[in-house]
C-alpha cells in the first residue's frame, strides 16, 4: 500500500454516546425486521445545507434537486433543518465548534426548536416544497433528528423545566459535547417527540429519519416511535446513527456501519492490510441479527467537516475514492453518496459555518468522470438484483495486502468484485468456487484486463482498478 497522508479528522470511528446507554445483547440468533424494496433496494445522497449550495437555503437545495435525481439516487438524508440554538457563549458551544473558528453559535445539532425550520434555511413552506419536489422527481426524504440533547434555550424548557435531566440541585444535567440531555424518563417529554416525529410525517409527508446518536437514547423509545409512525404510513425508514445490536430487531431499516469503515480508514491512512475489511465485515455479521443492513459511505457530514482543507480526495486521491465507490456500491447494504462527492469536490465543508462544495468541479474531466461514474454505480445496482438481494461470498486471492474480492449471488444471478485498493498495478488470482467455471460478462471495468480465464482466473489490475462481471 502507499502511505497515505492521514485525514485531519478527529477519531469520529464510533460516536459518543450517553453514558446512559443501554448494554448490548446476544441477537445473533435473530431475524432484523423486515424492510420496504426502496429502502434496501436504494442508494442514498446526503445533503449538508450549508454546504450543497452557497445560499444555504431549502429554495436553492430545491433548485438543484433535478441534477441530483440525475445521479440515479433514490432517497435523500438531509441534515437538521430545525431552529438551531443560538447561545452566544462559546462555552455552551462544543469543542468541535469553537475549533472551526466559524464564531457561529447556530450548531444545526444542538436543537431550540424541533417543530420548525431554521429561518437560515428558510420557512416551513420551504420544507414542504423540498419534499414535493423530491417526491415529484422519484425520490425519498429522510430528515435528520437530534434526540439525545436540546440547546439550552430550547422553546419548551420554559413550561416544561423537567424535559431536561438535572442533578440533586436542579442545575442542567449535560449529554455529549455539553448540551443539556434530554430527559427520556420524562413520560410528556417522550410523548412531544413521538408527535414530532409524526408532525413531520403527516404534515410534510417525509418518508422517513435519521436518528442521531441513536445509542445514547433508550431503544423503546425508538421501537415505540416506530409502532405508532406504523400506524400512520407503514414503509417509513428508520436509519439508526448508532452501534446497537438489538437496533433492527422491531425499531430500525439500518444502521450506520461505524465498525466497518474504522477498518476502511485504517487500510486507507494507514497502510493496514487489505484483508482487515473482509475481518471487520465478517465479525460483524456473526453479531448481528440474520439480515442486518447499513449505510456504506465513506465520507458524510462529519468526516467531511473535521477533514478541514484535507479532504478524501485530496488525501486518498480520486482513483482510491473511485475503488472505495466500487465496493460501496457492490457490497451489501445501501451506499451513500454525500454530496459533492459525485463531482471529486474537494472544498472545506462545515457544519458549523456556510462552506459551500465547489459545484466547478463538475466540469473539470476528473469531476465528468466521477458524475459519469456515480451514474453507472446507480445503474447497476438498479438493474442487478444480486447486489441488492444477494449474500456476501468473499472470496480469497493471492494479493491480498492489496485486493478485496467476492461474489453478491442469489439462487440464479451471481456477480463478482475484485477491486484493488493500491496504486500499483498488480496481477490476481481469485479463487472461485470449485463448481465455478470463469464465465463473466463485465458490468464495471477500469485499468482490468482478463490474463487467463480458468477457475483461478488471472486478472491485471492497474492501481485502484476494479472489475464487475456477471455470470452468464
């Protein structure tokens, strides 16, 4: 592997969570819940507001919606768009955000009010357009809810002082990143977020939600959250922004896939042994209830906004971001795009102050070539059942510091990956089963070339080259 230079990112592999939060349990023996086809089915966009465009607004968001649905996405996760806290004092201010030096108290994760958009954003007719236009261009919407704190001057701590934990002698008690906790002992309190959650459904006519650091909150919390938004509009999607066993049991579609893309990063900045990703993989699912799902990404909001000036692209490179792509969209699970990703943006982003994507880069030929990439990612996973439907087979090949191999197969359509994540070119074996025979139709190809087709069949790869084939 080459040294990569490693990300300016804080160590964001797993999320802080509530020291309230729940022991996992043994579910391993278990079935997940199961899930609509546009769910499991789809691929998802991630959209930062103060990034996707530089009003930062829903109205300009809206506008560029069309270029989106280009792409071939199916369904939108947008970033909180509430009335964000507006504290001037740094001190209630995360660590995160006083070390942007944005000088912006407004932290789009740290809540005032849950039941309207952010006057930055725009109004809630802004929202409600959004969504229709979404729907309109074949799309789905998932919005972005921050339950395990508030802000501290959240509308409803004055009425309701006791929606908020507090020590012995009432002074606030704080969550992560020193935001007053949510107190979800509080039978009212959890009432107010359930009508939240199904304000925004049957108001708005969203599809769904992210749930941030979902760990930190108690599980009935979300698997009742789940029964009652099932009585509205069976077929929503909960996306868990969490680490949690028992999520998918009752309450989530998916979970985030932290423990996965640790083993990414650590191949990727620091020279890791490839084969790290198929243990992490492995030893996830032999923990997880039979048919877990999760996100695949490699950059979102988070990554993107502690990176500073030295984002994926610039610290990967395009052609390792393009091998990454590959994987994430023939592996299982639903991939995400955040975006900007579909043109190699390489701009700061921030949560915590507008920094917009440098939408130019689309028209450079790295940027047409990532766009015109995206779009057959899109394709492919659209029209191959196998990658959204199949098991994981993975496959051993004799370079395996470098490649990651396998099959997506169901009872009658099997297609392999063999992806390098080096920059040197390299020859492969892969060992295919033994009733296989090397018969592939290539799907997805760049610097591969076929040297010998028999059933320890001999690929040449260029460096971050991949090859997808069907079988015939």
């Amino acid at each position: 592997m080459r040294p990569i230079l490693p990300l300016l990112l804080s160590t964001l592999f797993l999320p802080a969570i509530s020291p309230a939060a729940e022991p996992d349990r043994d579910v391993a023996s278990l079935a997940a819940r199961p899930s609509p086809q546009w769910v499991t089915g789809g691929v998802m966009y991630q959209i930062q507001p103060r990034a996707f465009t530089p009003e930062g607004t829903l109205k300009a968001a809206t506008a560029r919606l069309p270029g989106v649905a280009e792409i071939g996405v199916d369904i939108i996760y947008l970033c909180p768009i509430f009335v964000a806290d507006d504290h001037p004092d740094p001190q209630s201010w995360s660590p995160r955000q006083r070390a942007s030096r944005t000088n912006n108290p407004r932290n789009p994760y740290r809540m005032k009010d849950y039941y309207h958009v952010d006057p930055e954003y725009g109004t809630d007719a802004d929202l409600k357009a959004f969504v229709a236009e979404t729907h309109r261009l074949g799309m789905r919407v998932l919005l972005d809810m921050v339950y395990l704190h508030c802000g501290p001057n959240a509308v409803f701590l004055q009425e309701h002082p006791d929606f908020v934990k507090r020590d012995e002698q009432g002074k606030i008690a704080t969550a992560a990143w020193g935001f007053p906790a949510i107190n979800m002992a509080n039978p009212e309190l959890r009432e107010y977020l359930w009508k939240n959650m199904e304000y925004w459904v049957e108001d708005f006519g969203v599809d769904g939600f992210r749930c941030d650091v979902s760990d930190g909150i108690p599980l009935d919390f979300w698997e009742t959250a789940r029964e009652r938004l099932d009585r509205i509009r069976p077929g929503l999607c909960l996306l868990a922004e969490g680490n949690r066993r028992a999520d998918q049991l009752k309450a989530f579609d998916l979970n985030y896939s932290f423990e996965w893309f640790a083993a990414v990063r650590k191949v990727l900045d620091k020279g890791q042994p490839v084969p790290s990703i198929r243990t992490a993989w492995e030893a996830i699912a032999a923990r997880r209830p039979r048919g877990a799902r999760f996100i695949r990404y490699i950059d979102n909001h988070d990554i993107a906004n502690d990176a500073y000036d030295n984002r994926i692209e610039k610290a990967w490179g395009s052609g390792c971001v393009d091998a990454m792509l590959v994987a994430l969209c023939t592996l299982d699970g639903v991939p995400m795009l955040y975006n900007g990703q579909e043109v190699a943006d390489t701009a700061r982003h921030s949560i915590f102050g507008r920094m917009p994507i440098d939408w130019a880069a689309g028209d450079t030929p790295a940027g047409k070539a990532r766009f015109a990439l995206c779009q057959e990612l899109c394709r492919v996973r659209h029209t191959e059942r196998a990658l959204t439907d199949g098991e994981v087979m993975w496959l051993d090949n004799d370079q395996p510091d470098s490649v990651l191999s396998y099959l997506r197969r169901t009872s009658s359509e099997e297609i392999l990956s063999v992806v390098n994540l080096s920059d040197r070119a390299i020859d492969v074996r892969v060992a295919l089963p033994k009733q296989n025979r090397w018969s592939y139709e290539p799907l997805l190809a760049a610097e591969a070339e076929i040297k010998a087709a028999d059933r320890g069949s001999l690929l040449s790869l260029g460096g971050f080259g991949y090859w997808v084939a069907k079988r015939k």
